[in-house]
C-alpha cells in the first residue's frame, strides 16, 4: 500500500503535515509493506503555486497511492481522488510521522468536508 502525506517541507517523515491539500509544497510517499514502513519518499508538489481543479489529484494518482491524509480539502478534490479510486483522510495534524501512525491505526475519519458527505462512512478505514 502506497499513502501520501500533505508536507509542508522536505523533510521525510519528520515533516509537518499541510493542512491545506492544493498548495502542499510536497508530499510525502510511503509504502507499507506487512504493516511496516517499506520505503519513503518525498516529491515535490509542481501545482503548489497555482493549479486547475483536478491537477493535483491526477499528479498523485500518478504515484500509483492507494490512499492521501491531509489536514483538509474541499469537496471537489476529493471527488476527483474517488475517480482514481484513492481513499482520502483528513484531520492530519502535527509530523508526517505521527499522522501516518495514526491513520495506520484506523483513527482518521474520513474526508467529511462537509455534512453531506456522510455517505463516504467506512471507505477509509484499513484492517491490518
């Protein structure tokens, strides 16, 4: 399984999550291989300045991720990321660490940016 992580720096796993998914200077790509950090790498976000709705989402998909955690997104986004059938997680706060520990543990919601989202319910949760 291949996650990203909204970045606000270059700094692998010890980076502060963005909590702002579009303008996310990098992201950071980790792959989980029988429950355990396989390979991490962080690239850089080349619509962080200035994008079109649907250009980050296709970036990304691009990677081959299963899954993105950031700290929010709009409702638009999100659905672009469904497209690609890739789970989004929001809420992430703090290091990239420390939010893919707990989304590895289940304790993320799913992407709710607003109420009538409700029907995303368990979409996002991984049994490990």
């Amino acid at each position: 399984m291949r996650i990203a992580i909204t970045s606000e720096e270059n700094n692998g796993l010890e980076s502060m999550v963005c909590q702002h998914f579009g303008r996310s200077p990098y992201f950071v790509l980790v792959d989980i291989e029988e429950n355990k950090i396989a390979r991490v790498e962080t690239i850089e976000n080349p619509f962080s300045q200035k994008h079109n709705p649907g250009d980050v989402p296709a970036f990304v998909a691009e990677f081959g991720v299963n899954s993105l955690v950031s700290g929010g997104m709009g409702k638009r986004a999100i659905g672009f990321f469904e497209q690609y059938g890739i789970t989004v997680a929001t809420g992430a706060l703090g290091t990239v660490a420390q939010s893919l520990e707990k989304y590895l543990q289940g304790n993320f919601p799913t992407a709710e940016p607003c109420s009538d989202s409700v029907e995303h319910g368990a979409n996002g949760h991984h049994h490990h």
